[in-house]
C-alpha cells in the first residue's frame, strides 16, 4: 500500500507538491502522468524520503516513510528513469551485492531466475556492466526490485529510452508483479504505457494532482485530449 | 554491511583500470624512491666505512707524536647510519653527520648551514619518505574524491540507501577499501625492506614507523570520503580535496617554518661564529704566556707542587694552561649550543602547534623521528661527540701535562701506544622511548585527527541523496 496525506514540498519559496492525497493498493498500478517539473519526481522522492516533506505524511505498507525510514525504505522497490550499476561487475554480481545489502542471499540459481524473470538474456549474466544497453541495465534493475520481495514499488519514467519490445516486456512484468500483489506508482510521460498497464491514471500539473482517470474508461486519443488540455 | 560495502568497493578498485594505473605509478614512484635511497644509503655506509677506517688507521699509525699536535691532528666522529633513512632521510643530508674532532675547536658541523633550519629543504630529494607523506595520500584522494559523489550523480547512491545502506556505512566501507590499497603500498615498503635487511631491522622501531603512516592514510580516507559524502558533485569534492592536499603538504608546513623561524630566530653563521669566538677570546690563550688568568693559573699550580717557578715543575704547565683554556671553551660552548637547542626547540614547538592545522607535519615529524634522522637526533650526536671530544682532548692535554715532558718541551712526543690505546668515538643512538618522548604532541595530534575523521563519518547528519534541492 502506497499513500500519502496532503504531502506538500516546495523548494525556495515554489510548491513543487501541493496536498497530494494518493492511495495505491496492493494488486494497483497507479500512473502519475505530467510534464517535466509537474511534481512526478518529487513525489517519488518523498516517498522515499530522500526529501523531507514540508506538510503532510507519505505511507509506505501502512508505515510512515519520515518515522521508520529503514522499515519503510525495506518495503519499497525503486526503478529510477536510468538504472546505474556497478560498471566493473557483471549483471549477477550486481544483483548478488545489491539484495545482499537489502538482506536477502540467494542461491547462484535464484539470482539467475531473477534476472531471466526481469527478461535479460542468459549470456549477459556474467558480463561486465559496462557492456550494458540501458534496456539491459532496467532489466537488472528490474531484477534488483524483483529479488527484493517488496510489496510496493516506485517507477520513475522506468521507459523512458527504452525500445518498444523492451517497454512492452517492461509492461507485462509489472502488471504479472500488480497481479501478485504488489501496489505500483509509476511516474511517466509514456501516455500509451500508461493507458494500457496502469489501473488508474492521475494525471498532474505544478504540483498539483489535477484528475484522476480510470483507464479502462477512456480510449487512447481521449487520453491524449484530456492531458493536452490540462497541460495547456 | 560494512563488509559488503568494502569487498564491493575493494573489487571496484582493484579492477579499475585508473586505479591500477594510479596504484601502479605509485608503488613505481615508491620502488623508484626505494631504489634510490637504497643507493644513496649504500654508497654513504661504504664511503663511510672507508673514511671511518682511513681515520681510526691515520690515528692509530701517529706513531710516537705530540698531543698538542695529536689534538690539532684531530680524528672524526661518524654517526652510523640507521637503516630507515633509506625511507626517511630527514634533515640529515642537510646537517650531515660527519664531524670532526680536535683541539680547541668544537664540532664544525655545528656550523652547517642547514643544521640552523628547520625549514623543508628536504623536498628537493626524490626519497622514498615523499612517497608516502604526500602522493599516497594523493593516491587515496584520487581514489575517494568520487566514492559518495559520483554514486549520488549516477544515481546508484538511491538504490544503495535503498537497500538499507546508511551513510556511515558506505563511508565506513569505502573508506576502509582505500585504506587497505594503501596499506599495500606499506606492505611493498615493509617487504623491500625484510628482503634487503631483514636480519639487521630493529622490527620494533620498523612496525611504530608503519603503523605512524598506517594511521596517517585511514585518517586521509576517511577525510577523503567523507568529503565525497557532503560534496554535491564529485568535481567539488576533488577540488576541495586537492586544495586541502596543497595546504597540509606545501603551504601549512612552509608557513610553519617561516613563523618558527620569524619568531624566534637563529643566528647567521657568520654571526654564530663571530659570538663563539668572542666569547672564546675571554678565555685562557694557550699560547699566550702573558695572559693574566694564566698567571693566577701558574701560581695556583706552583702552590699546589710548593716550588718557585714553572721551570721546576715536575710536570707540562702548558698542558694544565691548554686544558684550562678547553673547559673554558667549554663552557662557551655550552652556552651557545644552549641558546641554539632551546631556539631550536621553540621552532619545533611552532612546528608542532601547526601540525594541529595540519597533521601532514605531524606524521613527516615522527617519521623522522623513528627513522632517527630528525633534528633532534642531529643535536643529540652533536652533543654525543662533544662529550666524547671533551674526554679525547682532556687525555691529550693530561699526557702533555703529566706524561713526562716538561713546560715548554713542544717537540717532545708521546709513544706511539697512547695514541693507540685511546677509544674511538661509537655512537650509541638513542632508544625508541627517547626518539617518542620528544613527539608526543605530533602522536596526539594524529589521533585527534583520527577521532575527528571517526567522528565525522559515525555522526554526519544532513547528508543528501539527491544531487540536487
């Protein structure tokens, strides 16, 4: 379960986030859509508690995220838009470090499953990073979020650069992940993505979370009218 | 979790193409400076050895000689040297530690030039101790200055706090990996130097010197590290970390000296030596029969034989006058010599006050220190073989005096197995206890330093894992 409660942040003297009330549960995609500087990222962020919130209470599986940060922070996993790994390890290695730090040790087999689960081709496992197309590197991220266990995730425009075999792959595996349970929000300007995985669509401008959509209730162009217009 | 970080950290390192190139350059500047010193080192002990065997052979071959002559003749006192200036040669090739012995004089060396600063001329030799005061430290900049900041830019900083990775943690774990590059370069040293000397190492000595420099690179990381944490980009922490490098290892120190030197000033050689002698012409002149303390002298010693004149003396009166003349000299010396250690010292004291600004003076300090080539250590084998020249001339002055000549016989001449039978001069270098006693201040301040770094990495607040905001 992902929540918040009148979350607001502003930096120097500009709201960047205004009252958002949001509440994403478990078997949920929630879709935040809007353009650059309309509050995505920082919601995100607030989540995550790398920023501290002005007013309000961001919830992550019921915990607030500013009074436990390490539990809260132990339920969520995180695809950023650029997934950066470790250049001089390979894609297993990378795995195996970051659940290692998470508390999770798994077999060489489990970490394998991950990574073939997050769609990355066998003969990457063992190469270097560096190596690594940005599709490579979200599917390891993928993997990383994956290999986690958590209950909630956070995408931040988790398509963006990628190709549309990679998105499409990318879509299914988040809405196999939402059908396990899991609350996803997803931050992205991917209209098409979003109106096709999402389970509901909110959709933002300055900080504001203006509207909020049920996809299936709404075609594509209708969509794409409505954002344009509140955009405008 | 630490230790996660630090393999993760370790392996990054070490398969870094940079860092090989970095850590490969160094140990070859650190092989360089080894191999250098390790030259210079063996060609002083040969030359040494030689010119301390062609000295005690010329003494020892005077054959039957007067000891006034003998005393003018002189020998030279030779310090040994200690098997860590191969790493640190200190101020010793600025003071040098060859001084003559003879009559009269004091040890000239006394007037080197550079024996009267306590400045850092030694920069000027590519010696090992460079190495691993200025550019390991470098090295661990290099390696730190992106170890918090580049994972913020790239964004890997979000996953790592993500996963449960505080902070301090990562400093922790990324500090330590550098420590450990670090501390392989000191393993290079200590593996040089058991292959080439194993056997004649004083280890206990060796490991207080390591551990010095030990300290001196974890507190480097950790500062490094923790630089990189509070720096927004990497860039920022790189040039923060290079100016600090600039001030603790030029800057600071120059000006250190510099202030020693303007507050309490040593005389000029020219001015030292014109004070000396001076002084010494109060004295008693040996050769001047109309001296008044001479007079007072002779008739003090015609007293105590209950004869008339000098000429009935059973006994040298001109070696009782030369003798009477030296402990006069002595006591000059002593005074000067007096006044030059305590400005000495009160430089150092300067010294070590801003070492607290810059731990840099403190580690080349006590580096200097356990290697035995501080100036301290000079001072001391100045004051060894003034005691020593004190009891050589006083044996020459008492064989003119009582060996059986008479006053004014300066032709008659001594057997050629006194010369013989007197010790030559061995230099007994102080103990570990005595070279740290005088480096407490520079041991404290490392220390604190160390808390502090500790201090800062185990309590920093406010950290961002945003690269922006």
């Amino acid at each position: 379960m992902i929540q918040a409660f009148n979350l607001s942040k502003s930096f120097n003297g500009q709201p960047a986030l205004q009252q958002l009330n949001l509440s994403v549960a478990p078997g949920e995609i929630y879709a935040l859509l809007g353009a650059n500087g309309a509050g995505k990222t920082t919601t995100i962020n607030l989540f995550l508690h790398f920023l501290e919130p002005d007013k309000g209470e961001a919830r992550i599986n019921g915990k607030p995220v500013a009074e436990d940060q390490q539990a809260a922070r132990a339920g969520i996993a995180y695809i950023p838009e650029n997934i950066q790994l470790y250049p001089h390890l390979s894609g297993i290695e990378n795995l195996a470090y970051f659940s290692a730090l998470s508390g999770q040790k798994y077999t060489t087999a489990a970490l394998e499953q991950f990574l073939a689960q997050a769609g990355l081709e066998p003969e990457a496992f063992r190469k270097h990073a560096h190596h690594y197309s940005k599709g490579m590197r979200q599917k390891t991220g993928i993997a990383i979020a994956l290999a986690k266990e958590a209950k909630a995730m956070l995408l931040d425009e988790p398509t963006s650069g990628l190709d549309p075999k990679a998105s499409n792959e990318f879509a299914r595996l988040l809405t196999q992940l939402s059908e396990q349970g899991m609350a996803v929000l997803m931050a992205t300007h991917d209209l098409f993505r979003a109106k096709e995985t999402a389970t509901r669509i909110g959709i933002m401008r300055s900080g504001q979370l203006l509207q909020e959509l049920q996809p299936s209730e709404i075609g594509h162009t209708d969509l794409e009218s409505l954002y344009l217009q509140q955009m405008s | 979790m630490v230790r996660l970080i630090f393999n993760n950290e370790l392996k990054g390192s070490l398969r870094d193409r940079r860092v090989q190139l970095l850590a490969g350059f160094t140990t070859l500047f650190l092989l360089l400076s080894a191999w250098s010193g390790q030259g210079a080192y063996t060609h002083l002990a040969d030359a040494r050895a030689q010119a301390a065997a062609k000295a005690e052979a010329e003494w020892d071959s005077l054959g039957a000689y007067n000891p006034h002559s003998a005393a003018h003749f002189g020998t030279y006192a030779y310090r040994p040297l200690g098997l860590l200036r191969m790493l640190d040669a200190g101020v010793q090739p600025f003071t040098g530690d060859v001084l003559k012995v003879e009559g009269h004089v004091a040890n000239e060396a006394l007037y080197a030039e550079a024996s009267r600063s306590s400045s850092l001329m030694r920069f000027s030799a590519f010696q090992p101790a460079l190495v691993l005061q200025a550019i390991v430290p470098l090295l661990l900049i290099f390696l730190a200055f992106g170890s918090i900041a580049r994972e913020r830019e790239t964004g890997t900083l979000k996953m790592l706090v993500l996963q449960g990775a505080s902070f301090r943690q990562l400093m922790a774990g990324k500090a330590l990996a550098y420590w450990i590059i670090s501390l392989g370069l000191l393993l290079a040293t200590v593996l040089i130097m058991a292959i080439l000397y194993g056997g004649q190492m004083a280890w206990d000595t060796f490991a207080l010197f390591m551990l010095g420099y030990a300290l001196y690179y974890l507190l480097a990381a950790l500062l490094s590290v923790y630089v990189s944490a509070k720096a927004r980009r990497s860039s920022g922490a790189l040039a923060v970390l290079l100016g600090g490098w600039l001030l603790w290892v030029f800057i600071l120190p120059k000006l250190a000296a510099q202030l020693g030197q303007s507050l309490y000033p040593l005389p000029s050689r020219i001015v030292f030596e014109e004070q000396m002698q001076e002084d010494r012409k109060k004295g008693l002149d040996g050769h001047n029969p109309s001296d008044e303390r001479r007079k007072a002298l002779e008739e003090k010693v015609l007293a105590e034989y209950e004869v008339d004149s000098i000429e009935q003396l059973p006994i040298n009166f001109d070696g009782i006058v030369m003798q009477a003349d030296e402990e006069y000299g002595n006591q000059v010396w002593d005074k000067h010599f007096g006044d030059y250690y305590q400005t000495v010292q009160q430089q150092n004291r300067v010294i070590q006050w801003a070492s607290a600004l810059a731990p840099f003076l403190a580690v080349r300090n006590l580096s200097m220190a356990l290697a035995g080539t501080s100036l301290y250590d000079h001072l001391h084998f100045q004051q060894s073989v003034e005691d020593y020249r004190r009891g050589w001339v006083k044996a020459l002055n008492d064989e003119h005096a009582y060996g059986g000549s008479k006053t004014g016989e300066w032709g008659w001449k001594a057997e050629a197995a006194f010369f013989q039978s007197m010790e030559d001069y061995t230099y007994e270098r102080p103990g570990l206890s005595w070279s740290i006693a005088n480096r407490w201040p520079e041991i404290i301040v490392l220390l604190v330093w160390l808390l502090v770094a500790v201090g800062l990495v185990a309590f920093s607040r406010n950290l961002s894992v945003l690269d922006q905001n």
